[in-house]
C-alpha cells in the first residue's frame, strides 16, 4: 500500500516536471531573443519545438483513437495477430517475472502473462478503456495485474522488470511512436538481460501491380472514353498525402514485381534510433513482369525462428485488422531481368505523411 502510494506520487510528480518543462519551453520560446540565448541557433529551436509538437498532437490522437470499443475489438478480433502473441508471451514470460505491458488496451496481453505464471504485471495505457480493462479483470479474476493510467513515458518504478509487452505497430510499422516508447521504457526499466515481447521487425517496401480493375490512376494518367486529362500534370499536388493510399486491402494487389526481401531489419533490445538513418535505398531484379503502379508497406514480427506476424498483403495467414499502404507512382511497365531501384527518404521514421520516394530502372546483370 505505501509502495504503491509512493510510486504514485512519483508518477505524478514526474508527469507534473515535464508540464511545467513544457510550458517553460513554450514560454521561452515565444520570447525569441531568450529563445535564442537559451537554444542558440533558432531554426534549429524550432525545429525541436516543431517534433515536440508533433508528438504532443500524437499523443492525444492516440489517447482518443483507442478508448472507444471499435479499434480494441478489431485487434482482439484478429485471430493471427492473438495467435502470435499468446504463443510469444507463452514462451517468453517466465513464472516469477515483473511484467510491463505497454499499451494494455482491453488488458489481453497482461492475461496472457499472468497466465504465463508473472508475479506482477504494470498494465499501461492512456486511454479511457483502462476503466473497461478494469471491469474486465475483476470479471475473469485476474490477479496480480496493477492498471495504471498513464503514458508510459510518465510511467517509473523503483526496481526493474524482466519483460516490456507492447503492441504498438501502425501500418506503416513505425506511426505509433512504437521505436521512442519502447526504447524509452528499455532504457529506464528494464533490467540487463530483460526481454522485450516482440522485438525483432522487418520493414518491406515492395514494388507491385495493382489489380487492373482496383488500379486510380494519378489525374493527369487518365483518358476517359477520349477526354483527356494529360495537361493537369502541371497541377500535381504538393501534399505528400495525395501520393499515398491509405486504405489498401489485400485484395487491390496482383503480384509484387520482385523477391519480396526485409527493407531494414530491427531489433528493440539493442536499436539505437540514430542506426535507422533517413534514406532506404531498395533494388529488386523484376521476376513477375508488368505493370509498377507503387511500393507496398508492410511489416513481419518476429519472435524466435517459427512465430511471425505478418501484414503482408500476399500472405495467406496476414493479420487481417492492420491495414498496408501504397506508395504511389506512375505506372510504368517493366520486364523480366530489369532492376528497380527504390529511395526512400523519411524525415522522421514515425511520420510517413513527411516521406518521400523516387525510382529509378536499369537494365539488372
Ligand atoms: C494497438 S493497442 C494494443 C492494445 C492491447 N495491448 C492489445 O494487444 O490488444 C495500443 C494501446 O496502447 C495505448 N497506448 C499507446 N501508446 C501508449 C503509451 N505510450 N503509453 C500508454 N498507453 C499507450 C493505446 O491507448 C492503446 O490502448
């Protein structure tokens, strides 16, 4: 009782230093002469301010996306992806062990690990659903899981664990701040020799030929029954949005043209978030000729050599609930033998609407 009292009163003390850091900064920074002194170079102030922002918004996107009933069912609806974690915390959660789920959501995972026998499960989120994870608990008897709610960047404890859960995967892997929150969790609480439950990813980007019948064209691509609509490339829209799609389903996708290989491979037991750089650069030899219409986003977890959860559009067993993405081009035709050269550039990883993307061809070896 006075333990938890007192990891309260710390949580919220440390939750109150970095509002009142905030507002400081904020408040410094309106002042430019003082902003300059404080931060020296100011375009290099701003753009700090700027990321703060960015993830302030993100946070309370997040916050409101996952309290309502819709989003927690299609997760746990997904059979692939409960599969994936039952079995992964069903190995890596030892009888005995300190547990932090991050981002408990309806509390599914710390069940899991409180099954798996844990002595103390710190059940996470931020969200108003953590007053159903509660109801839930007590429904199915679940004991030795504390909910608490916060983020977990405010989140401390006096000793270590011996495992971090999350789910924290966007579409485009990387939108949910899953890299500074983990890490950030990793560096804080975790003890030397801890597991983190998944921590191994790989991040595709795989040039494809959308389905002739599901294909949009760019605008300017368009000639319909005669009327042209090729003098609007001048007018090409400046938002990067425009150059995605953002609801893709498994079904708009005929063939990648390539080998589908990892783009960058992770592990979040050792990533440093300055390893992942800022520019992918991706080569396919074409096998499946046709059409390139844009490059597929979509990731694998993994956990050892034999469980995976997959997004991918061409895999039979994908989690059905993560949607993919598609990366836009003209279409052009390619042939058997020709290579394709992708670069990605991405200003910050957990951004995509801030990628951007370009290819070029060559005749391949
Ligand atoms: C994708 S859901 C996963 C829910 C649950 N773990 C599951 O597997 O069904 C992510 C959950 O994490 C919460 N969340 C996201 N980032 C968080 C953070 N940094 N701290 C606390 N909760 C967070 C969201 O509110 C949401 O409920």
């Amino acid at each position: 009782m006075f333990f938890t009292l007192l990891r309260r009163l710390t949580a919220g003390s440390f939750a109150f230093f970095r509002r009142v850091l905030r507002w400081g900064g904020a408040w410094v920074q309106a002042r430019p002469a003082l902003a300059a002194w404080v931060y020296g170079d100011p375009q290099e102030a701003e753009r700090v301010s700027e990321a703060e922002l960015a993830e302030e918004n993100y946070r309370d996107f997040n916050h409101h996306y996952f309290a309502g009933f819709g989003e927690q069912e299609k997760m746990l609806a997904d059979g692939p992806r409960m599969a994936f974690y039952a079995a992964a915390v069903a190995r890596r959660v030892r009888p005995g062990d300190r547990v932090i789920d991050l981002g408990t959501g309806t509390g599914i995972l710390s069940a899991f690990a409180a099954n798996s026998g844990a002595a103390r499960v710190y059940a996470l989120d931020h969200s108003d659903i953590l007053k159903q994870a509660r109801r839930l608990a007590e429904a199915n008897g679940l004991a030795g899981v504390e909910f608490i709610a916060t983020h977990s960047r405010d989140f401390t404890l006096p000793e270590r664990v011996d495992v971090i859960l999350h789910e924290q995967m966007g579409d485009y892997l990387f939108d949910e701040a899953m890299v500074p929150n983990v890490i950030d969790l990793r560096e804080r609480l975790l003890r030397p020799g801890g597991v983190i439950v998944p921590s191994c990813f790989e991040f595709y980007c795989e040039p494809a030929k959308v389905r002739d019948e599901r294909r949009i064209p760019f605008l300017w691509e368009l000639n319909v029954r005669g009327y042209d609509y090729a003098c609007l490339e001048d007018d090409r829209p400046e938002n990067p949005n425009y150059y995605r799609h953002i609801g893709c389903d498994p079904g708009m996708i005929e063939h990648f043209l390539g080998l589908a290989a990892p783009a960058l491979k992770i592990d979040l037991m050792t990533l440093r978030p300055d390893e992942m750089g800022r520019e992918l650069k991706i080569v396919r030899k074409v096998v499946n000729p046709g059409r390139l219409d844009g490059f597929v986003v979509y990731f694998r977890a993994l956990e050892g050599d034999d469980l995976a959860l997959s997004s991918s559009p061409l895999d039979a067993g994908r989690a059905p609930h993560w949607g993919f993405r598609i990366l836009r081009t003209e279409a052009a035709e390619f042939t058997a033998g020709e290579e394709i050269t992708l670069t990605l550039r991405v200003g910050s990883w957990a951004e995509p609407g801030g990628w951007s993307w370009s290819w070029t061809r060559s005749a391949g070896g």
